[in-house]
C-alpha cells in the first residue's frame, strides 16, 4: 500500500499534506503514470482520517491534473514524469518594468511550468478574493506584496499565511513579519536608495541640497522615502520630499532624485528654461533605466528586474526556501 509522508501534529491542513504528498512523490518518480493510489476507505483506515479530509484531498488533486478517477475502480495516478508546475503570479501592477520581471521568469522556467497572471492594485480586498478562488489550485502563488488599499477591509499578511510554507514566493518586497520559512526575492528599498546615494557621493559634494520627488498617489514604498532621509541626514545635505516637480522652484546647488517619467521630463524642460546647466547647478537622478534616459545622459538608479524574475524561477524550480536580495546598481551619466 501507497505511504503517505503525513505528520499527524504538523499545522499544514491533513488534506494538503495528503496532496503535497503525492505530487511530491510523482515528481520524485516513486508513483507513476497509471498507478493506483490508496481507496477513501484505506487511507481513512491508515491514517485515521475523517473520509471528507480524503475526498477533499483526491478532488484537488484531480483538479490540478495530477489523478482521475474510474467509476467503480478507484483513483490513479494520471500526471507524468513531466508534469508542469501550476504558478499563480499576482501583481501589484503591470508596467514595462513588471513586464520585464514576468518575461524573465517565464523564459528561466521554460517548459517546466504553466503560469497564470493576476492583478490585485494594492487592494488588500481583492487579493484576499484573489486567493480564496485559487487557493490549492497551484503548486506556487509568486506574489508582490504591496498593498495600500483596503487594509480595514483585510489583512494580507494573514491572507499570505494562509497559503503554506512551500508554496508562498514573496516578489519585490519581502515581509519580515512572515517568520515561516519561504522563498523571497526583494528589493530594500531603504539600504538600496541609501547605498545608491552614497556610492555617488563624489558627484553630490557640488550639491548642498537634495530633492526627493515621490507622488503619494503612486504607491511607492515609504522606504524610499526612509533611506533618502538617512542619506541627507548622515552627510550633513539639505533635503525635501516633494509629490510632484510641477510647481519647483529651481535652486542652484540642488540634485533631485526623480521616480516618475512624468516629473523627469517636467524638470528638465525647467532647467532648459534657464541658464542652468544640467550636471552642474542643478544635478538629476532618475528610478529604472530606459533608452529615451539613456539617450538624454540621464543618471540612473535602478534593480536588476530581470534578475528578479530570473532569480525567483530558479529558487522555485530548485525548491528552495530562502531570503535574496536583488541587484541594485547605478548607472552614471551627465545629468550630475
């Protein structure tokens, strides 16, 4: 008879430890193509499970491709040796640099995996709905776990605790209040922006001032916030957090540190209205790298996005559970 790996007192669901069970041994090639698995009755008996816990367990395990069952035969093992691996990836958002993250992680898993893409917007809410539909329905929920919206209405720390150890990926922003083993490919945004800071310190000692534009309204991570204040601070600078470049007064002797594309261009059409030069009185850095910045001189911090993608598929498919921080680098130009 099939043996279960089931751990009586562990807090996983029994039903999943079942599920995770038989998949793991599938891939493991113990239990193959067209293999009996154990009757309702026989695991109920082995293991002294309620039989609704079985029948939960076996009805998952057909919806996601891996048994089918004969009318009055019992259930068998219907995925192969080659069997893809189902993944949930839900998104805060899609832009080109989310895109950039999902094509690389597509590509580093190849055939190997199905994926599925879900939006939630920073709404707590509708990841929590996200999750209901789709909990035990994949192998593993990649998710980026910034959310502004909603939190009254749901916790999402919660809602990620639910989905078990092995299967949660955590994506651009890990969650340290999660204790549990998990794999997590992140940016720290504090540390990032600070080191980035002060690895250009030789081309910020002509500024006395710092400008950091960050649009409340974008849904930006507070932390950008935290390690531009800890860089202006431990180097003596003059700064200001601003939500947009519309209405700025340009100040000789200031370098302002710009997210959005919108408040790039803004501020350089100023400059261009005056005698100021750019990458001497005023100076200019921008988030994420694109051609137009690249051809218009502009200094560049950013993460390695298709590191992350790349990264997350690789830690997946190895099974790993562990904590990486991703790439962050700067590219100098002209603009300071």
């Amino acid at each position: 008879m099939y043996k279960l790996q089931f751990k009586p007192f562990d807090k996983t669901p029994k039903y999943k430890q079942i599920v995770q069970s038989v998949i793991t041994d599938i891939e493991r090639g113990i239990l193959k193509k067209g293999d009996q698995l154990p009757s309702i009755s026989e695991l109920s008996s082995e293991y002294y499970l309620a039989r609704d816990t079985v029948e939960k367990a076996y009805r998952e395990l057909r919806e996601r491709g891996f048994s089918t069952s004969v009318q009055g035969k019992g259930y068998y093992v219907q995925a192969d040796d080659a069997v893809k691996l189902k993944v949930l990836l839900i998104f805060n958002k899609l832009s080109s640099y989310k895109k950039i993250i999902y094509y690389a992680f597509i590509k580093a898993l190849g055939e190997r995996a199905s994926v599925d893409l879900q939006i939630h917007h920073y709404n707590a809410r509708l990841f929590e709905e996200i999750i209901d539909k789709n909990l035990g329905k994949y192998n593993y929920y990649v998710v980026m776990p910034h959310f502004t919206q909603d939190l009254d209405k749901a916790d999402f720390r919660k809602v990620l605790e639910r989905i078990p150890n092995d299967e949660l990926v955590l994506l651009d922003k890990d969650i340290p209040e999660i204790k549990r083993e998990h794999l997590s490919v992140y940016q720290d945004f504090d540390k990032d922006i600070f080191g980035a800071l002060e690895g250009l310190q030789d081309l910020l000692a002509k500024y006395h001032r710092l400008v950091l534009v960050l649009p409340s309204d974008g849904n930006y991570p507070v932390e950008i916030a935290w390690g531009f204040r800890t860089f202006c601070i431990n180097y003596k600078k003059e700064f200001a957090v601003k939500e947009s470049a519309m209405n700025e007064v340009l100040q000789a002797g200031t370098a302002y540190v710009l997210v959005e594309i919108s408040d790039l261009a803004e501020l350089i059409k100023k400059v261009r209205q005056t005698s100021y030069l750019l990458g001497r009185e005023i100076g200019v850095i921008s988030f994420n790298e694109t051609t137009l910045k690249e051809v218009m001189g502009i200094t560049v911090i950013t993460t390695d996005f298709e590191a992350m993608g790349r990264t997350a598929a690789e830690k997946l498919l190895a099974k790993e559970h562990c904590k990486v921080k991703n790439p962050f680098y700067t590219i100098r130009r002209g603009s300071l």
